[in-house]
C-alpha cells in the first residue's frame, strides 16, 4: 500500500493501520489465509472505500448464497441482433485485452452495421482494458478524439504517469446514429468507463440504473501464503469533465430499474417494449462460436503432457507467460498426479479472452481449463485447472 496504491497518504494510513493492528496482535488468532485476507480487505476498505481493493485468497470458500451465473460469450460479446425498423442491438459483459477482443467486437459491429439506431448493453459488464473500451468507443465517433486517459502513481514514488486512449479507425461506423446504453447497479470498472466515455462525449443516452462506482485500475500483488493484494495503482480521468466515476458512478440520462432498461430504449426507438432482447430480435447476427480455434487442443494437450513428466514448457507456452507458469509448475505437476492420466478433452465454450474453454477428463477426476493460442501454436495465457461448474 505504501509503495503502490495511486493515492500515498491513503495507502500510508492503510499500512501503518494494519502494523499496528499486528503489533497489537489483532491477528494472532486468524487460523487461514482466507480469513487473514478478509480481515486485511476490511482494513483498507474502511479508510479508502475503493471498490476495487481487496485481499483475496485462492483457498478461500465460495462467497455465501448462489452465484451470479456467467453469460456465455466471446472476447466479452454475448450478442448482436438486428431488430425491426433497423435497430442494432449488442450486449457487451466484458472488456478483455484489445489484442484478444478486437477481431470479435469488429466481427459483431459489422454485423450491424447499417442499422438506423444502436442499443448497447452493459448491464453485465464487470470491466476490463481500457484499450478496448476506448475501441468500442471508437466506432461511435470520429477518429483521433480524446476519450479516456488513466493516472498512475510509479512504484515506491509519488510520481505520476498519464496515458490517453484516444479514438481510432474502426471497420464500420456509427457516427451518426442514435446510441442507447443500458445500465445497472451490476456496471462496474471498464463497463462504467464505456457508460461515462459516452456520456461525456454527448453521445448516447444512457438508460437503466447507477453504475458500482470504481475507477481506480489494480494490480496484483502476491503476498505469499497464496494471499494477493489487488491495490489500485491508477484513476481514471475523463479529458472532457476532469473528473471520474469513483464511489459515485455513472447517473444514468433516464432512470429505470435494470430489468426494464431494454424496455426503455426499444420505446425510445420506437419499437414495442419487452424485457428479454430474444423476444424483440428478427436476426441474430452474432454469438460466441460453437467450435474451438485451431490448433487449440493440441496446445493445451502439449503443455498439460509437459508439465506432468516435467518437461519444459519453454516452446509451448510465450515468453511472457513462462514465467507464471513456472511460479505454480510444483502445485500444477502435484494437482495433475493425483488426477492421473488424461483420457478426453472436449471444447466447452469460447472463454472470456476469447480463447477456448476445455472439460477435462482424467482418470481421477474432471476440470475445465482455458487458453489463448497464437496463430502459431503457442499459448499466449491459460487459465489454472479448475471444478466444473453445475451446468458444465
């Protein structure tokens, strides 16, 4: 906190609370990582109440209650449609790095293109790269326009560093048509930045609920134990208003609960309302691929087999990631012998990158795992091993 979070005198007043709260032997009694990473989360949130800190722990239990099922899509795309009268519509649940979301967001706008009013969604959008937010943006107005810039604090100094995401040449264009955003309570990080972005630019009209109300980019930083901290080392700063979205969020232009937000924007655009956009699509114009890219399963087959007898990885795998799989090969070899040989692996579904999303099956047991793959074969990120969830 002392060295990384964006704001120094908040993250030196959340440092020396937790030493003294060690020294004071508040945390003798914490028996699990889990537990010490909650307690730690609570400290920091009580003096900076930024939404994106926090202190997590890869043992610790599922949150209370069920979980918030995930939408199938890919690069963060659900869906586009055409509806009657020449309404595009596109839901967006995520903003993955530009490098692995481009080809799909120029795929599903293009779709699209033509359509005489634009419904986005982003009612379930947790967030993601500023970079692709900024594209998205792009193909809404023209090019070479300031839209977003991020403020980052350098490690162990007050220095600040700007970096401005300006607008760029998109395939197809919308520069002249009516744009609806919807949003919720749900709208969070990057999927807010989209919703401010556009409003700030006068650019479409933003439908639905108040947005979650972070601005601040993290970081990871690990701790040991298998504790990481995600510490806000950025903030967001809006070229047009100077200001963000933090611990207030986005006001939307014409308030409405989220579940009718969709409603609200086909009246506006002249259709009958309904809730769900299936009831209101004449054509389904994009949806996350059935079918896994090439070359996919034989890189995930190839490095699961190395990693087992203990083979390198270097080839397999880009530079730049090798060596975050060689931090957890001991925990990843050990997790891969007690399951045993491997006997199937079948494509689930395109994952958040956009990548390929596998059921495992092995002589011991069953995992989904996911990975990127370059043209060339190798595997620019993969997920750990994981359960399969209920539905899988």
């Amino acid at each position: 906190m002392r060295d990384q979070y964006v704001f120094p005198e908040r993250g030196e007043l959340v440092a020396s609370k937790i030493t003294a709260a060690l020294a004071e032997g508040k945390y003798n009694d914490v028996k699990t990582p889990a537990e010490l990473a909650s307690q730690l989360s609570a400290a920091a949130s009580a003096v900076t109440h930024d939404k994106h800190l926090n202190v997590v722990s890869m043992g610790a239990p599922p949150p209370e209650g069920k979980p918030r099922e995930m939408p199938s899509a890919e690069a963060g795309v659900t869906r586009a449609d055409k509806l009657a009268g020449g309404v595009g519509y596109i839901e967006v649940v995520g903003f993955p790095e530009l490098s692995f979301s481009k080809r799909v967001l120029d795929t599903a706008m293009s779709a699209l293109s033509g359509s005489r009013s634009l419904i986005i969604d982003v009612r379930r959008n947790g967030g993601g790269d500023p970079e692709a937010v900024a594209y998205l943006v792009s193909f809404l107005i023209p090019p070479d326009r300031p839209i977003n810039d991020i403020v980052s604090r350098t490690a162990k100094t007050t220095n600040l560093t700007r970096q401005s995401f300006r607008s760029v040449r998109t395939p197809v264009s919308f520069l002249k048509v009516p744009v609806y955003v919807l949003t919720s309570g749900d709208t969070f990080s990057g999927g807010e930045e989209f919703a401010y972005d556009v409003q700030a630019l006068k650019r479409a009209t933003l439908i639905g609920e108040t947005t979650g109300g972070g601005a601040n980019p993290v970081g990871p930083v690990d701790i040991g134990h298998g504790i990481t901290a995600l510490i806000p080392f950025g903030r967001a700063e809006n070229p047009i208003t100077k200001k963000n979205w933090e611990g207030v969020g986005v006001r939307p232009d014409v308030p409405v609960p989220a579940n009718l937000a969709l409603g609200a924007a086909l009246t506006r655009a002249g259709l009958k309302p309904v809730a769900e956009i299936a009831s209101a699509s004449t054509e389904r114009v994009f949806g996350p691929r059935t079918n896994p890219l090439p070359g996919s399963e034989a890189a995930l087959r190839n490095l699961l087999a190395a990693i087992a007898s203990g083979r390198t990885i270097q080839g397999i795998v880009v530079p730049q990631f090798a060596s975050a799989v060689e931090a957890v090969l001991p925990r990843f070899r050990a997790e891969l012998a007690s399951l045993g040989a491997l006997q199937s692996a079948n494509f689930n579904k395109p994952d958040a990158l956009g990548g390929d999303e596998y059921k495992l099956t092995f002589a011991n047991g069953r995992r989904k795992m996911a990975l990127v793959v370059r043209d060339d074969g190798k595997i620019v990120i993969a997920s750990s091993l994981a359960p399969l969830s209920p539905g899988d």
